[in-house]
C-alpha cells in the first residue's frame, strides 16, 4: 500500500509537536503509497449484493449499492473514523494511550491526506504546498486544549501534485485528563480555498493500571518502554491496507496487568470467520509493555474486518475495524463483488482463473492479475486499473436513464471497454419508446454501433451485427 520509509522519513513524520509550544512550520514527508492499496475501495459493507452481468436476467437494483462503491467516505465513517469529503478530504482517527502520569491519557490524532486537495506552486525543481490543522478540545463552552500547526510538503514532479489516493499522513499527540470532550478538527490548504472540517465527540477514560489500549492501526511502530517516552509509530488513520500485499500491523500497550494475565488477539473476515488468532502475555513488571501484533496479508479476504482483543476469560477489550482494499478510491464489499465489478476488463479466461482460485490462493492471483494489467510498473498506480473505474464511475451516472445502474447498461459496458465515442447521433431523441435508434461512432477503430430500444421502455441494446463488430474491437483490445 505504501513504499518502505527510509530512515529520514521515520523520523520525520513520528515526530511531534508539543502542545504550548508556539506554532511552527515545518517540512512533513509525503508517503508515497500505490493506488492498489486500495480505498479503496468502497462499500465494503456487507449491504452489498450480487452484480448482474448485461444480459442476463436482471434482479432487483439498490441504486444508493454503486454509489457506495465510489464514496469510500461513508464507509470510512461507518468504521468509526473521522471522514470528510470534498476536494479536500481528510480521513482520520483518534485513538487512546496512557499518559506520564495517572491522571493523564494522551489522544493520538492521525489524518491522511491526498495531494490533489493542496496548492502546489513550483518552489526550485520542486513542488511545495502548506496546510494547517487546528484541534480544539472543548468541554461545553470551555476551550480545554487546542493545538494549531503549520506543515510543508515537497514533491519531486506535478504528477504527485494531482495524486488522490492517501499520500500526506499528519499525527499530533495531546495530553488531556480523563472526561467527555467535544473535538473540532479543521484542516486549510494555505495557499488555496480548499479546507475540511469535522466534529467528533470523545470520551477519554483514565488508563491508570491494570489497563489495556486500543489497538491503533499502524505502519511502523518501536513499542514504550516508560510512560515518560511519547508514543514512536507512524499511524495508519485509514485502518486499511492493500489487498493480497500489505500486513496488517496494530499497536497495542498494556499497564500493570496482574502477572499471568493472557490476552487474545484475533481478527475476523466480513463473514465473522476468524483468520488469525494469537496470544499475548504482558510483562507485569513494566509500567508500559508495547506490543506490535503483525498479520500476514494471505488471511484476508476483500472487505471490512474486525481486530477483537479480549482477556483469556473471554472479557472483550476492544474491538477495531481494519478495510482489506485494492484501493483508495474504490470500495468492494467482497471478493465475489470485486470479480463483478472487473467483468469488462480482463480477458474472460483471466477472470475465470481469479474467481476460481481458493481463499489461500486468492491474494496471490490478485497480485498476479494486478501487474499483468499494470501498463507502467514504474509508477506505484496502476493506471489501467484507475482509467476504467473512472469510466465505470462515469457510466454510472451518464445511462442511469435506462432504470438499471449505469456501468450495467449495455452503453455502458461499450463505454467502459472502449471509451468515448467520437460522435453520437441520437435518432428521434425528443421520441422516446421503441423502435428508438441511437448511433456510436468509433473513427480509430472505424467502428459504427446501433442501440436499438425494442421493447419501448428505454432499454438501448445493440444490435446483433453491432455486438458482433464491437467484440473483434474489445478482443484486438485485449489481445494488445
């Protein structure tokens, strides 16, 4: 999902700013990721149901299903998160440790950023851009702690300016004393219009000892060893990682904890099956025992799970969703629904072997499939992958006319496969009912294609000859 960080980059983005200090403006490292983690990516949840292949008999369409697939926002909102839409989006967490003394407990506020929500101006070879976070943590009318910090950014090329998947990750932590706060989270792009902005109601319980942590998602993390220590990791604000290549790293602290005690770490696929289980056993001698539980990426499937750990009686600690994606933009319920959502892109044998392949054997096909069909393995995106789920997208919203979703539709399944036509002419368009003509035409692949509606209710199909000329165009295609 990302690329390993060199030394500089650690330390650079782990480290932070202290509340009370004045504001300053520093460099913040932009952390390169692959578009295949994906976000993504989107509905995840298991409303999601079966796709209907153009053609065959179709079943009842949820129209809010396709929409969920392209705003992986609310998803991340159903998982607990902070999550803001808008040209400048923001996805987010706050999670719980404690703090150097007992009536302190620090939050760990950690949000991802995409490039293209910030200006860019040119600054040298390079280019640059500021944001501000502002945090207030609020009790009824009474400012408690607030926190405002300037950050810069640097990237090498403007191609990275335009990039929309996670790519800027801000952490800060703040001490507050335990109770109910009312948190406001404002981030501003400083040299533009762009800003996002989210309300979060927190409660901040005290973690004096015997007590446990939450478990926060993470991409590094080098565990405490004194409550005196700030917390050293780098968080992971989207609980996601990338289908078939990322593990799934959580970082968890336990203080004081009776000597024996035993606690279990397990997590769960959509369907509630438990792919992973292990056991930890904190050193009761440590006031601060930190442990970074490591799951491999061949036990999950595509979808939300759930990370649970609990004590060897059974007694639930905590409970933390984590999104298996391939990427940030696009969210799958499933793997089925993955398979449904690709049926115009690769080769039908291709698809065929992916959906046929075990549960063990999926992560790997996936991998496999994904750098056949990436034209440029240089890049971290894969852009065949980005081009037609833009096109499904856009599909989506242009042929919803014909009461079933878009991307189903058999303009949009040409759509998809082949692109914008260069000229439409719309036989009688101010007529609708059957016997409606509609023409495509395709002059690089010197292609003409009619959608007739025979039945009257606006359904435009092609016809046989045009299906047959449209297929030796997608199978030259494929076979390029």
């Amino acid at each position: 999902m990302r690329k390993r960080l060199d030394a500089h980059e650690r330390r650079s983005v782990a480290c932070q700013h202290r509340p009370g200090q004045p504001t300053t403006r520093r460099e913040a490292p932009t952390l390169r990721r692959p578009s295949h983690y994906l976000t993504l990516l989107a509905a995840l949840v298991t409303a999601c149901g079966t796709w209907t292949r153009v053609g065959a008999p179709e079943g009842p369409a949820d129209a809010n299903q396709i929409a969920r697939v392209f705003d992986p926002t609310a998803v991340f909102r159903q998982m607990g998160l902070i999550a803001v839409g808008g040209p400048l989006s923001m996805v987010g967490s706050m999670r719980l440790m404690a703090g150097p003394s007992p009536d302190t407990t620090l939050v760990l506020v950690a949000l991802s950023l995409h490039n293209r929500g910030l200006t860019f101006r040119r600054d040298g070879n390079e280019f640059a851009a500021e944001y501000r976070v502002e945090l207030a943590f609020r009790r009824g009318t009474e400012m408690i702690r607030q926190v405002v910090r300037d950050e810069r950014i640097r990237v090498s090329s403007f191609r990275e300016t335009l990039r929309t998947e996670e790519s800027v990750i801000f952490q800060q932590v703040v001490p507050v004393r335990a109770g109910d706060y009312v948190v406001d989270v404002v981030v501003r792009d400083r040299n533009g219009p762009n800003s996002a902005r989210s309300q979060v109601t927190l409660g901040v319980p005290g973690l004096a000892p015997p007590a446990v942590s939450a478990a926060v998602a993470v991409y590094e993390a080098t565990p405490r060893t004194t409550l005196a220590a700030p917390p050293t990791l780098i968080a992971n604000p989207r609980n996601a990682v990338a289908y078939g290549k990322d593990s799934v790293k959580f970082y968890i602290e336990a203080y004081g904890l009776p000597a024996g005690s035993v606690l279990t770490v397990e997590a769960a696929d959509p369907g509630g099956r438990t792919v992973f289980q292990d056991t930890l056993q904190p050193d009761a001698a440590r006031a601060v025992d930190g442990r970074v539980i490591v799951v491999p990426p061949g036990r999950f499937s595509i979808g939300r799970h759930e990370l649970r750990v609990t004590t060897a009686s059974g007694g639930n600690l905590a409970t933390v969703p984590f999104l298996v994606a391939f990427s940030d933009l696009w969210a799958i319920a499933n793997f089925e629904d993955m398979i449904s959502l690709l049926r115009y892109l690769p080769p039908a044998d291709t698809l065929r072997t992916l959906s046929s392949a075990s549960p063990e054997e999926r992560a790997a096909g996936w991998q496999a499939f994904w750098r056949a069909s990436d034209p440029n393995p240089a890049t971290p995106e894969n852009e065949a992958l980005d081009r037609y789920f833009a096109r499904v997208q856009l599909a989506n919203e242009r042929f919803r006319d014909e009461g079933v979703p878009g991307w189903l539709t058999e303009r949009g399944e040409v759509f998809i496969t082949i692109g914008e036509p260069t000229n439409i002419i719309d036989q009688n368009p101010e007529v609708q009912g059957r016997g409606r003509v509609m023409y495509w035409t395709y002059d690089e692949y010197r292609l003409q294609l009619a959608f007739v509606d025979e039945t009257g209710f606006g359904r435009m199909r092609l016809t046989p000859r045009s299906r047959a000329e449209y297929l030796v165009v997608v199978n030259r295609l494929r076979r390029q």
